[in-house]
C-alpha cells in the first residue's frame, strides 16, 4: 500500500513475500522483526497498525495469535513448598490442560514492524502464492 493509504487503528492482511532479500529488508529497518518474519516467508496474517514511519515506510502493528504455552511465577511460599532453595525468581513453563487434558489456548498479542507495501485491505483476494500464517502457529 502506499503510505498515504496505510491508518493508525486500522487492520490489514499482511502479506510476507517468499524472498526477504538482506539488501532490501535490513535488520536495522525491520528492528526486532527481521527474525521471525524469516520464518513467516509465503505467509499472509491480520496486522493492526498502531504506528507509520513515513521515512522508512515501515508500518508498527501488533498480531494476535493462540497459544498453548503458559508461564506462571512461582511465589517464595510455593518455591518453598516444592524444596527449592530460597533464592526467588522461579518460573513453571509449560502446556496448559483442560480437565480432559486437551490443551486449552490463549490469546497472546505480538508486534511486528512489516514495509508498506506488504499491507493489503483485508477485504481484497488473497495471493493465491500465499498460505495463511496462523496454520503455522507464527508469529
């Protein structure tokens, strides 16, 4: 799209191109999402933008996806109570369960720094070359 067109609060599909060629997407650009939009090559997701940076024509927007996996911090009184030592700062990580052990997802919210010209309204046709990101369980 083109910067003109792209609005703060508004929602567009993002569309990762196959090639991320260095020389065009650059880490110091992209920031933090060099990394895992690598993985997200071929992919189209939903992106609301919260930011436009005209001069590098990058939109910052945040990405919801499900996940299986919790983190929960331990108190010193559980700490305790599982014999570990006292020196705090503990975590549980795992999968989260149901009563019939089916694994129960929750909404986590990403963000990601995406070009431009990879947003399309959400109510055009999809490139028929990409494939929907949330099948992989990225971003």
């Amino acid at each position: 799209m083109r910067t003109k067109d792209v609005r703060v609060g508004e929602t567009y599909r993002c569309e990762v191109p196959f090639a991320l060629p260095y020389r065009r997407y650059r880490p110091e650009t992209m920031g933090d999402s060099w990394w895992p939009l690598s993985w997200l090559r071929g992919t189209y997701f939903p992106l609301s933008v919260v930011d436009v940076d005209t001069a590098a024509r990058t939109a910052h927007g945040l990405v919801m996806r499900a996940s299986t996996r919790v983190t929960v911090d331990l108190t010193e009184d559980q700490a305790q109570e599982a014999g570990l030592p006292p020196r705090g700062g503990y975590q549980v990580s795992g999968m989260l369960l149901d009563a019939e052990g089916e694994p129960v997802e929750l909404p986590r919210i990403g963000t990601l720094t995406v070009p431009l010209r990879w947003l399309h309204p959400v109510d055009t046709p999809v490139s028929t070359s990409h494939h929907d990101a949330s099948v992989r369980q990225i971003p």
